[in-house]
C-alpha cells in the first residue's frame, strides 16, 4: 500500500474514521501516514493516535496571517509526501501554497452546485428542495468550486430538520467518499476541464492505472492534466 493519504480534520472525525477503517484492508490500497488538524484537543486527532497515525497542528492563531499558514500547512504535509489530501470536515480554506503543491479531494453535504457554502444542510432546506445529497471534489482555489468527482442524491423527509437530514447525508457521505479515495488510489485519475475520470484508458482501449509516484506529479497533456 504505497499510496499514502494525509487527512486533515477540524471535529469529530467520523469521514477519518471511515478511512481509517478502510484502509486496514491491504485491498484498499493506501494508506493514511498522517492525520493534520488546525486545533488541539479534537476527537479527530484522538482518532489518529489510537490507530498508531502521526498527527500534526497548525493553528491560524499563531502566525501573522493566513499566507504564513498556509505555507506552514504546506511544509507539514509535505513531510508525509502524500500521493492525495483528503479534507474531511477541514473547516478553513487552504491557500495557495497547499493547493499548488498537492493534490485535495473535500467532501459537501450537497449536490454541488447547488448549495455551497458551510450551511448547505440548512440552505437545502429553507429551499424547499425535495432531493439533496453529497457531493466528493477536487479543490481549488473558490469555495467548494471545484471539479465533481462523485455525487450521491439523498431524499429529503417529511419532518425533516437540519439534523435528522445531516445524519442522513453524513452516512452516504462516509462511504462515497471511502469509494472515491480508493479508486484514486488503485486506478489513478485525470483531470480534462471540470471532468474528473477515475481510472486511465490506454491506446488499446484497456484501463491504465497511475501508479502513486506518478501520481503525485501533474503531468500537462492538452486540455487537461493528469494524475
């Protein structure tokens, strides 16, 4: 399991703890080598040390502004020298510095993109909507703007409120996005425009899979990248 997977958290951790789990498996095919947070004293964090995975915190409050932060962040991911960053419930926005360097897939309990935003549970239902769900992305530089990996619909409940439908979501959410990493990880993906492909396809039709040091590296073809 050479593909290794750096997870960055804010709360609880339960998308972690989905990965975490997943990972186990050697079939899955990566790995998590390390867990980031931008606070002490989380769940997530705790998560990470009772499964034996480094951790590492980096609090806005203790640089002079967010680009100092931001390449701090940068510096203490690449000592893990992930292949992909996941953002599981990671509640600041990442700079440039981290953007530029790696590769980061974010989880939106919406389908995107309808709803951005860090109240999209609540805005999906003052909208009056009667199907929502959750969406898996690339990130990039906008809030929740990036190319849509996967998404998966969840019905909307008479009596529904902002909990009972969050919980809803968070359940698919956990495993779309246990499903997207790992494909990543064992198929390799490329990036044309918005369209995100898991998996590559070679000159005689067959699938090709990126293997994690290639993948790790943004290779220019035209129109697109891939990974």
């Amino acid at each position: 399991m050479s593909f290794r997977l750096v997870v960055l958290v804010s709360g609880s951790g339960t998308n972690l703890q989905a990965l975490l789990d997943a990972t186990a498996s050697a079939a899955f095919g990566a790995r998590v080598v390390a867990v980031g947070a931008d606070r002490h004293g989380i769940e997530g964090l705790a998560r990470a040390e009772r499964a034996g995975v480094q951790t590492f915190v980096e609090q806005v409050s203790d640089y002079a502004n967010r680009d100092e932060w931001d390449a701090a962040l940068a510096a203490r991911i690449a000592e893990h020298r992930p292949d992909l960053v996941v953002s599981a419930g990671f509640m600041k926005i990442l700079g440039p510095r981290v953007l530029a360097a790696f590769p980061v897939v974010n989880t939106h309990p919406a389908l995107l993109p309808a709803f951005p935003g860090a109240h999209a549970v609540r805005d999906a239902l003052a909208y009056g909507v009667r199907l929502t769900g959750c969406t898996v992305h690339l990130v990039d530089a906008g809030v929740d703007t990036g190319p849509v990996i996967a998404q998966e619909a969840v019905a909307v409940r008479e009596g529904d409120d902002e909990q009972t439908l969050h919980e809803r979501i968070k359940t698919v959410e956990r495993g779309l996005l246990v499903e997207v990493v790992g494909r990543m990880a064992r198929e390799g993906w490329a990036v044309t425009g918005r369209t995100v492909r898991i998996g590559r396809t070679d000159e005689s039709g067959g699938a090709g899979r990126t293997g994690p040091e290639e993948s790790f590296q943004q290779c220019q073809e035209p129109g697109g990248t891939t990974r």
